[in-house]
C-alpha cells in the first residue's frame, strides 16, 4: 500500500514539469520565430 502511495505521490509531482515542458516546447519556437521576425523587419526598415 505505502509504494502505491509513494508511486502516486511521483506522479503528481511529475506533472507540473511535464506540463511545463509542454508549454516551454510549444512557446520557445514561436518566441524565436517572433525575435527573427522582428529583427528581418528592423533591418529592412534601415
């Protein structure tokens, strides 16, 4: 019973990371498309 426990008590403090990755995972290309876009538009406005 206490390793069911200890197993469930894993699970649940994985989570947050997990979602975190996710989040860094799909917001980290965006952000970097969005820094070279704003760059291409500097550049071409000088």
């Amino acid at each position: 019973m206490k390793d069911l426990e200890i197993s469930i008590a894993l699970m649940v403090s994985s989570l947050p990371i997990a979602e975190l990755n996710v989040v860094e995972a799909l917001l980290l290309p965006s952000i970097y498309i969005l820094i070279r876009m704003i760059k291409i538009v500097i550049s071409t406005k000088n």
